[in-house]
C-alpha cells in the first residue's frame, strides 16, 4: 500500500468559488497565505493534505490572493476566469479539530464596509494532483474528535436512551441539545462513554469576548451555539461526572464550555460539585476550561480537588488580553495570579493559547509569552486556531506589529528550545 504524500510535490493553485458557489483552481496563480496583513508563499513544509473531517468556506465580498510564479509577486484574481466579469469568492479551510494553522487564507475585500466572518478559523487552501492541500500541521495526535470515531447512528440512539433515562437532570437534558442539534464532539463523547465529558454550568459571564463564541450582540455574527440558560445543582454535575470518570478510560470531565459563559462565576456549585465527584471516585481527570479571572475562586476549586486548568487566552500582552476578552471586573494580573495559585497547589496548568499567524508570532507578543511561562511555570500549551474573521480580531485588537512575524512554525521551534519540558497538543490531556 503506498501512503499520500505528506506534503506536495509544488505549491498547489490558488482555489476561488464561481457565482454558482463552485470551487475551481487557477493553475496560473500559486496559492498564498496570510500573515496578519501580509501575503505569503506557504513552503512546501507547510503545507499537509486537508484533514479529513474539515470544511470548505466561501468567503462573501472578498477575492482571493495568490501569487504569479513569473514574478513571485502577489496577485489577486478579481474575476471568474472561466466566465468574464463574474465576481469569485475567496476560499478558505475550516480544518478538524488537532490541526494548527501555519497561514491564514489570502483575500482582498471588495468594500471596506463588509459584515465580520462568521465565527471560524480560516486556512490557507489549494489544489494540486487531485486534492485540496491546507497551510497547517497535526498539532496532537490524539484521536478522541476524529471523524471516523462518531457513529452518529449510535450517537442518536445512545444520546436519546439516556435523555429518556435521565428526564431529572437538567444538565443530561442540555448536553442532549448539544449532541443532537449542535454536533458537539465534547458532548457526542459523552454520550458515546469515551474521552472527555462536557459539564457546562455558567450562563452568565465576566468578559464580553470579541469572538465569543455563545453570546453576540444584535446585528453582529451568530453565535455558534446556544448558552445553557440554568445553572446545574452540584448533584445533577456529579450524576453526569462520576459514571464517566469511573467507567471511562483516560477520562476527562471539564468545567468551562463553548455553551456557556465563564464557570468561575459559579464557583460555589462547582465546588460542591467536586467534592461530591471526588468523595465518590478518585479515577479520571477533573478539569477546568476558564479565562482564570479569580484568583481566590480558583485557589478554592484547587482546594476541592480540581485536578487540572485550561486557560484560554489570546495574548500574553495585557493591552491586547484586555481589548479582546473586554473584561468586567477582572484584570491579566488576576489571570497570572490565577496561575500561579494552581501551580502553588501542585496542580497542571494548559494555556488555551489562540494561534493567529501575524499575532501569535509577533516578535513582541512571542517575548510577552516567554515571560509568561518562565514567571508561571505552566505544564502545557494548547494550539487552538482563533475562531475569528483575522481582520475583524486585528482591527478589534489595534495589533500594529513593528516587525514581521516570526512563521508559526519558528515561532513554535523556538519555544520548545526555549522550555524543553512545555508540552504542546491541541485537547486537555488526561492525568490519570
């Protein structure tokens, strides 16, 4: 059997969807990639076969950027090649969970004045020897989201038994919704007993995010998914945990989801909650997902048994942590105080580190991360694209780079030269 090509042979053509929503290649424009504002040639390194399980997005009002292999120059493509004077869309990759983006797709607006992007991560894509190539690279090698794994007819049946078995609990009910409307892989888990369960448990939050991905205002971007409206007992969250760190290999239950606002607000029910989990088990990994916001509630958590920390965050800067999460009542020094209290408490700290080529590997941004792991000593970085239009967030942020960018994959080199035993993945990793 021989194996694909890890990566190609050339650069692939610039891709572009026609007016009937086509995707076609131009062979006389390479593809490009972006870095923050800056149009790329991907190297070939680059550049991986489109993961199974990834989307294709055509990109509204914006043409595509590739470059001319006579000059090596940027050109954009402002019109159907096949059909003159006909508008092209850009195209971009939303790529499978456990795969980081090395660039951003390469667009040009038509107007100034178009809407934000739905809430995804856009990569670089293009077309060579019969299938589509992405600017990225496996960042985990774990398997628990791939889609193979989900048996959606045995989701459906498995998610249905137990929302008939358990009409009691609330939260059962809810991750019901996120299973069968939303497509949750978190919650598709759960149902499946495997991996990593979701105990979302926050409707309110302490941060109005940028790209949050469960509240936007009127007139923005929708949301992705619907915030739990209810706040779960700590019995209804040990009823779901406890059978699922018990009966689970490599379990993970975790606080802090997609549908919800900020958990540490409801510090006092998780609280009892783990120590009702912990009094009924010691197996699995109990978790926390949270923007790290209070130090004390997190201390407290620590306390009770919480096991481990994800802290999501889109810069080590505190001007452009502030400009995105737009926080109320909290500041970055509470967050690196929050760091600090779990690794005072001998626990694992994750930072859910957003990666956005032209931010992430900003020379200056890179140095504020540096400091970061070397004051807070975390155990392990997660590699999460930004799930964000790139020049809404830029223009969100006021990001004004005085150098280029250091290419996500020096910027990643250098960090594991830099702190040889920091850990790199994409999920929470179980520690028990």
């Amino acid at each position: 059997m021989t194996l694909p090509p890890l990566h190609p042979s050339r650069l692939p053509s610039l891709v572009y969807a026609n007016q009937a929503g086509e995707i076609k290649d131009f062979p006389e424009l390479t593809m490009a990639g972006r870095s923050g504002h800056n149009f790329q040639q991907p190297a070939l390194e680059d550049l991986i076969p489109l993961p199974e399980g990834s989307e294709l997005f055509v990109l509204p009002g914006r043409n595509p950027v590739g470059f001319e292999s006579a000059t090596g120059e940027p050109a954009m493509l402002a019109e159907d090649p096949d059909q003159p004077g006909e508008e092209i869309q850009a195209v971009a990759a939303f790529m499978a969970p456990a795969h980081t983006a090395v660039h951003t797709t390469a667009f040009e607006k038509r107007t100034d004045d178009l809407p934000p992007l739905p809430l995804f991560a856009y990569t670089a894509v293009g077309w060579l020897d019969g299938q589509f190539w992405v600017s990225g690279f496996r960042s985990d090698s774990d398997q628990r989201q791939e889609p193979a794994g989900f048996d959606l007819k045995k989701i459906r049946k498995n998610t249905q038994k137990r929302l008939r078995a358990m009409p009691h609990n609330r939260l059962v009910q809810h991750l019901g919704i996120c299973s069968l409307t939303y497509g949750c892989p978190a919650a598709k888990n759960y149902f499946l007993n495997r991996h990593e369960a979701p105990l979302p448990t926050s409707p309110v939050c302490n941060a109005r995010c940028v790209g949050c991905i469960s509240l936007q205002p009127s007139g923005c971007c929708p949301s992705t998914q619907e915030r739990i409206r209810f706040v779960p007992s700590p019995a209804e969250i040990a009823e779901v945990a406890v059978p699922h760190l018990q009966g689970t290999k490599n379990a993970v239950a975790s606080f802090g989801q997609g549908c919800e606002g900020e958990p540490l607000l409801q510090a006092d029910t998780i609280e009892k909650a783990i120590r009702l989990i912990r009094k009924a088990t010691d197996q699995g990994t109990v978790n926390l997902n949270t923007n790290a916001s209070l130090p004390a509630a997190v201390a407290r958590l620590a306390a009770a048994g919480l096991d481990s920390m994800r802290v999501s965050m889109n810069s080590a800067r505190p001007e452009y942590h502030s400009r995105y999460y737009r926080p109320k009542g909290f500041s970055f020094a509470d967050v690196r105080q929050s760091i600090a209290a779990m690794k005072g408490a001998g626990k694992f700290v994750s930072l859910n580190y957003f990666v956005l080529p032209g931010f992430t590997d900003d020379p200056e941004e890179f140095a504020a991360l540096c400091d970061l792991i070397d004051s807070e000593r975390p155990d392990f970085i997660q590699l999460r694209n930004l799930n964000m239009d790139p020049d809404w967030y830029m223009e969100a942020v006021a990001h004004a780079p005085d150098r280029p960018p250091l290419g996500i994959r020096e910027w990643l080199r250098q960090l594991k030269n830099s702190f040889p035993s920091l850990r790199f993945g994409y999920y929470n990793p179980p520690l028990r």
